[in-house]
C-alpha cells in the first residue's frame, strides 16, 4: 500500500501521520507533498525521516494508492486529475467537491457503502462540524426519522488551522503584556471574545459553514431533513462543540435516545449533571470519539430533543474520519 498526504505540513496533515501510526494503518510506502513553502520539511513517521516533496503535475502519483488531501480546495479543484489519473483513491478534506453529484460525501458510521461508489476516483471528507453531528444523529434517526434540526456550534481556533491556533495564543500573551493584540485570521480578536462568524456571509444571511451543515447533512444522511445553524468562533484551543436540537416524527425518550447513542459506534455518553459531567472541549482534546451530554427533553416541543456535544474536529472531524474511509475500502477490497 503506497499512500501519499498533500498538505503534510498542515494541522490536519500532521494529524493524518499521528493517526495513521496509531491506527497501524498498513503503509508499505508513504510520500509527502506540500507547496513551496512547506517542500523540503522533513517529518518522522514510524522512526523514519520523509522529506515533503513538492506538488507538482507530474507522475509523482503513478503507484499512490489512497491520497490523503487537505491544502484547501482549490488546491484540490486544481491537483485533483494530477492526482487520481492513474487510479489513485483521492480522499479529499476540502469543501473542493463535497456537494457534486458524482463525488460520494462519506462519514463511515453513516453511509460507508456511498464510498464505493466513485466515478472520478473521489471522495470528499465532510465539513467537521458536519461529521460530528452526523455521527451523534444517526442512531437517533434510525430510531425515529428526525425532520429538523437547529444546531448552535462553538468552534475552536483550531478549526481555522495551526497559524489560528498560534495567533490566539499569542493574542492571550499581548494582552497579558499589555501589547497592541494581533488579528490577522480572524475578522475580530478571539481571545476573551466569541465571533458570531465562520466562512463568508452567503445571500440568506446564513454563513458558509451554516449552509454546509444544511446540505451535508441531506446528503450524507440521505434524509429530507432541514437543519438551520448558527456557527460560532470560540476561544478554546482545541475541539468543537455543539448544542443540538432536533425534532423527530415519534417522541423519543431521553432513556432510548441515551442508549442509543451510548451503543452507536463513534459516540460516548457522557451524560451525569447531577455530578458535573458532560464533554468539554479539554476533556475531547485527542480523542476519537463525539462525547455527547445533556440529553433531555425539549420544552418547546412535544417530539423535540435537545443534546450538548464536543469532539476533536482536527481528528474525527477530518483526519481519522478520512483514515476511516480508508480503512473500509481496505477492508472490502475496494482500492484500485
């Protein structure tokens, strides 16, 4: 198995090689592509040194059997043939082909099958605010249909990658030191701040990322379900969180749907108020599973449930979700 990574030196590419290790994900061969900034870093994975090499449109990707990408879409709009045109499985984390026909949209406790199915040799990685919601909601669709959902989420700097992470540090240090506070990925400061705003503003007055988790969640699920978002930058560091309610066609019980989750793959119960225990974005920080708290019943709504949920979107919500991909396609004897 050769497998390649575009995008190496990035939050999630560094991630990709953690997970991959951990995982003991069966590479007989890796190979590593950055832009010319990042070509010529070198990295270890499993004790051995490799040297990020440039992307280029060339045959680099001839005997590449799965390529991990994530270095932004239009990279990945750009490379895209570059990459697959000798049969190479590309699992693209960019919002490059998430929406197209002929592209699966694939989070693997939800529509695993979806991935074989791939006219131009593509697969794209949901948003991560897509994934961890999905994995949450889909022992609770299979047992009553949801039909909307409302979904606030309270993202971390590290959704917006590892120089956001750096800056919100370093604004917490400016202002400790008194200093003028640097905002440069962020349209306001973050630190001992909450920005209403991730992604552009789109035409409905819905942002970028709200709209993502309305059709990803449609398409993934395969469901006519409506969801209406509101996504927020949050000072924590690390992990996403968000607060979810849906309706379903039958009431669901906090019992069942608490059993439900506690047994779906993907998904810990962490659910006991009574002692202060619910997820948080410390807790989550590096850890696979969506942890999910605060299950009960909406007051507004007699077929309505409301849940608190936190995960680490850096693995789950991009670079393990891919990986898993990656690894049932291995498993069902899928790859070229």
């Amino acid at each position: 198995m050769k497998v390649a990574i575009v995008g190496a030196s990035g939050a999630v590419g560094q991630e990709f090689l953690r997970v991959l290790d951990e995982r003991h994900f069966p590479i007989d061969e890796l190979v590593l592509f950055g832009s010319t900034r990042s070509a010529g870093r070198k990295y270890l994975f499993k004790g051995k040194e490799y040297e990020v090499k440039l992307l280029q449109h060339n045959d680099d990707f001839k005997d590449v059997d799965i390529a991990f990408t994530s270095a932004g879409a239009g990279t990945s709009k750009e490379f895209a043939e570059t990459i697959t045109k000798f049969g190479a499985v590309m699992i693209d984390n960019s919002s490059a082909f998430r929406m197209d026909d002929d592209v699966p949209l694939v989070v693997p406790e939800c529509n695993a099958a979806d991935a074989l199915n791939r006219p131009r040799g593509i697969i794209a990685n949901p948003n991560c605010t897509t994934i961890m919601m999905v994995v949450v909601l889909q022992p609770l669709e299979q047992l009553s249909h949801i039909k909307r959902i409302r979904v606030s989420s309270y993202q971390s700097a590290s959704g917006a990658g590892a120089a956001a992470m750096a800056e919100l540090e370093q604004q917490y240090r400016e202002i400790v030191e008194q200093k003028p506070v640097t905002v440069k990925k962020f349209p306001h400061q973050l630190a001992y701040n909450v920005i209403p705003q991730i992604d552009v503003f789109q035409p409905n007055g819905y942002t970028k990322e709200e709209m993502k988790m309305y059709n990803e969640t449609r398409k993934i699920m395969h469901s006519d379900v409506r969801c209406s978002a509101t996504c927020v930058r949050v000072s924590s560091l690390r992990s996403h969180s968000e607060s979810v309610w849906i309706e379903t066609e039958r009431p669901l019980s906090v019992e069942e749907a608490q059993a439900a989750i506690a047994a779906a793959p993907g998904c810990s119960l962490c659910d006991d108020p009574a002692n202060l225990v619910y997820p948080m974005p410390l807790d989550t920080a590096g850890h696979d599973d969506i942890y999910v708290g605060r299950v009960r019943k909406d007051l507004a709504e007699d077929c309505g449930l409301t849940l608190w949920l936190s995960g680490d979107q850096i693995r789950k919500g991009a670079a393990l979700n891919a990986v898993q991909i990656a690894e049932y396609l291995i498993k069902v004897g899928n790859v070229k």
